[in-house]
C-alpha cells in the first residue's frame, strides 16, 4: 500500500512528539466514544421530543430519520435537522486519518475492535482508497467495510488532510441527507413511534443501564476463571 506523505502532513518522527501526537489522537477519539455513551439515557426521551437537538448531541440514524419527521409535520425546520448532526460526526473523522498516518495498517486490528475480519477490511479499505481516492471517503458510510478503516486508510494511503475533509463534508451531508429524507418521506407514523419511544424513555433507560450492567458482569465472571489459572 502506497504511504506517501504529502508536504505538511509529515508524521512526527520517534521520540517525545510522537509521542503526544498518539497521546492527542487516541484521546481524540476516546473523546467521542466516552460522550457518545454518556449521552445514551437521553436518547429515548429526546427521540420523540426534541430529535434535532439529539442529532446535535449524538448524531444517530435513528435521532436524524426522527428530525426528517418532525420536519415533515412542522414540528422541527428541515434545514437544521441536516446540519445538526453534521459537526458531531465529523469530530472525530480527522482523528481516525491521523491514526492511520501514524500507524499504518496495523492500526485496523484496534479501530476494529480485534475483529477477525479487521486485515481484511484494513486491506479492502486500502484497495478502495487506491482506487477511487477521495470518492472512497465520500462513500465511507456506504461501503460494506467500517467507515473508521476507510478514514484511516486515508490517512496511510497519503491523501492529505485538506482533501480528506472535502470528502468527508461531502460524504457526510449526503448520508444525512438520506437518512433525514427518509424521516420525511414516512412523515406522521415515524413521528408516533419516535413519540411513543419518549413516552417510555424512562423504562427504555433502565433497560439499556440493566443491559449493560449485565454485560459487565458476565464478562467479569468469564475472566475470573482465566486470572485464576493465569501465573503470577
């Protein structure tokens, strides 16, 4: 795979820069990550109430088809509901292409989250990169490979920044795009559902907490076993 480093977007060498350049990319990320959770318990009441201003907080599928709605019926200004989300999903796009600058390929086991198929992907997202440049990142959220690779690959391929962002703003607005068109094209049912969503926000949040708790547990309890049988 092609790693050409175009002028101005040299990665820092070995040593201390280097090293807060990774320290500020992986935070950059985490960032999202931390405050999209956080900000879980309040979709289901936002969904059916205010889905523009959930589109700004979290920029999910669902809070923008519920914004397209809304704005079908009235109650939401269909401008705004494009535009909402639009700042929250690129904020860390950037920091996905630094990653790839910085660690190459092998950076696609992590973004993957160790999925077996993550050399795969990371190889598919290069190849797509080489072939359709920056089409490829318009496309991101289309192809059947997780978006954070192709950003990545972007970064390891050596497209610069500037570029990367165009088609980023560009892929971006039209994947809002179709998902708010959607809403608006069901309107009034979507509407009662996102409505009825809200009117059960509460139960729903204590489902999703009790889920997770849940999940923690079982994974700790899976562990045990292995600490116990693991050589100090």
């Amino acid at each position: 795979m092609t790693t050409t480093v175009p002028p101005g977007d040299e990665v820092p060498p070995s040593g201390a820069a280097r090293r807060r350049a990774e320290i500020v990319c992986v935070t950059g990320i985490a960032v999202k990550t931390v405050f999209a959770l956080a900000l879980l318990p309040l979709a289901p009441s936002l969904l059916g109430t205010d889905p523009v201003l959930l589109e700004a907080l979290r920029g999910s599928t669902s809070a923008m088809a519920s914004g397209g709605a809304f704005a079908r019926v009235g109650e939401a200004s269909l401008v705004l509901a494009v535009l909402a989300p639009l700042p929250t999903l690129l904020f860390a796009t950037p920091f996905f292409w630094w990653a790839g600058r910085l660690w190459g390929p092998k950076v696609a086991a992590t973004l993957a989250g160790g999925h077996p198929k993550a050399d795969r992907w990371a190889l598919r997202s290069g190849a797509h990169l080489e072939r359709f440049g920056g089409l490829a990142v318009a496309l991101a959220p289309y192809l059947p490979v997780p978006s954070a690779l192709i950003y990545a690959a972007a970064g390891w391929t050596g497209m610069s920044l500037l570029r990367f962002m165009v088609f980023d703003v560009l892929g971006m607005l039209s994947w809002i795009g179709l998902i708010v068109g959607v809403g608006y094209a069901v309107g009034h049912p979507a509407v009662q559902v996102a409505k009825a969503i809200s009117h059960y926000g509460l139960l729903v949040t204590v489902g999703l907490v009790a889920i997770a708790v849940a999940i923690a547990v079982l994974r700790t309890r899976r562990a045990e076993p292995a600490r116990a049988t693991t050589p100090t």
